[in-house]
C-alpha cells in the first residue's frame, strides 16, 4: 500500500507494504549474541504436572518459557530509566506511528588520530564514532532531511580490530542533538564504552541528565529513546525514510525491539 506523505516542504511517496527490518534475530540456543557477561537468552518447555510443555515430550501443544536480558541479547530499545532511580517504562516512550529518518554510514576512527574524546578518555586503541564522520555523511548525503528526528548508524568495517567495540565522542552526541534527534539506532553494543567507570557519558548527554545524577525528573530529553544491537542490512542505502519502532507493552527501562525503516520516493506531480 502507498501513500503520500508531507515532510516540511517535500512530499514524497511511501510504501508501507514493504518495510526494511533493522531487527536482530535472536534465536534461543546456538550462537544467539550476549555482552557485557550476560548469559545467552535460552528458551525451555514449561514443565509442571501433567503437562510437559512439548510437542516432542508428549504435550499436547508447545509452550516455552523464554529468558533474556533486553539489554544484552539483540536488538533492544531503552529509554531514559535506563540510568534513573525512578523507573520509566521503554514501551510508553516509544513514539506511535511513522517518523522522518535518516541512515548514515560511517566507519569509526582510532582515538588516537582525532581530537574527539569521551568521559574517561579513551584508550589510545578505542575506535570512536565522532562528530566529524557523522557531519562529513550527513552532508554527503543530499537527502538528509532537515525534519529528521531519528538517525540511523550503520557501522562499516574496521580497519583494524579491537577487544573493545566502537562507541560515541562528546562531540558525536553534542552533534546528534544539535541536529534534534530524538531516537537513535546503532548497530553497537552501547553508545559508550564498555567499561566506562559507570560514567555512561553519551547516555547522560542523549537523556539531558546531568553527570552523577539519577533523578528521573531532572532528565530534558526523557522522550527520547536509544536503540542498539540493530543489523542494518546492505540493501538498506543511506538516506532519508520513515521510521516506526516496534516494541512489546512490557514493562522496563529496556525492551526487545523492532525498528522498521520504510523507503520514501519523489512523489510524482
């Protein structure tokens, strides 16, 4: 199904029958993605008596209890409870319906070749994703709408490996709002560094809560909400859509998710 759409001054045409998914697949078993030590998600029969939850054990249906950690198997969304002590459910901040999107492809940089830094400083072997690459994409990219509120960051290769994943500069953040972004989805474990000393700069900066605080109420952009763990596939060129973020009403500061990204074209006159 088409439909036209107005984006400030451009109106274009969407198709809402084909969406592009920026989602993980999570199998339970095998080699399902797990970081930061948590375990990988699993999935068992519900035993209990006179019931033994599988088809292959006898039951006469299936039924699976399945454990996770939103936050470190697959494509999860979070919100600004992530680092509160007042909790605030991923679900309720997720925006409902289609929003303007831009995808941009960059390739992080050692930390040692930019001036670019983080809270701690980086290790000179850390790849950063900074303010530069993502200007330098943005402006290459003649479709980059100036409605944009979410961005998209497909990660390119590295160079060279690292024991550490890539994350975000000061500066990358600092630019991510400047440009009124309020939902960000990266192919990252986190926009931080792993180990960070428990500083979660770029969540801090993203969220508008201030250093070492952890009151909900003091968060400016507790609308906003992060994405990570999502695979942008390679068909998926850099440019402008529209995004819808799907997420289950589970309660938590995180949630598994689903980010669908849908192509715009010129519409005809």
């Amino acid at each position: 199904m088409k439909a036209r759409v107005q984006i400030g001054a451009a109106e274009s045409v969407v198709d809402l029958g084909h969406p592009l998914s920026l989602a993980m697949e999570l199998s339970f078993g095998g080699d399902s993605p797990r970081h930061f030590g948590a375990p990988a998600a699993s999935s068992r029969p519900l035993c209990v008596p006179g019931f033994s939850g599988s088809v292959a054990g006898g039951a006469s249906c299936n039924c699976s209890t399945l454990t996770l950690t939103p936050h470190c198997n697959g494509t999860h969304t979070e919100c600004a409870g992530h680092i509160t002590l007042q909790p605030l459910d991923a679900f309720r901040t997720v925006p409902p319906g289609l929003i303007p999107a831009v995808v941009l492809s960059v390739a992080p940089e050692l930390a040692a070749r930019t001036s670019e830094t983080t809270r701690p400083l980086p290790h000179a072997g850390d790849h950063l994703i900074t303010r530069r690459l993502l200007a330098r994409a943005w402006q290459g990219d003649s479709r980059a709408p100036s409605m944009a509120r979410a961005l998209v960051i497909r990660t390119l290769p590295l160079e060279r490996t690292s024991a550490v994943a890539p994350y975000l500069s000061v500066e990358a953040m600092l630019w991510i709002i400047e440009q009124g972004i309020e939902h960000l989805i990266v192919e990252l474990p986190s926009i931080d560094r792993a180990q960070d000393e428990g500083a979660l700069t770029a969540h801090r900066l993203f969220f508008g809560l201030p250093p070492a605080v952890s009151d909900l109420d003091q968060a400016r952009r507790r609308h906003c909400t992060i994405t990570e763990l999502a695979h942008v596939p390679r068909n998926v060129a850099d440019g402008e859509y529209l995004l819808e973020l799907q997420v289950p009403a589970l309660a938590g500061d995180a949630v598994p998710s689903r980010p669908l990204l849908f192509a715009l074209h010129t519409a005809s006159p």
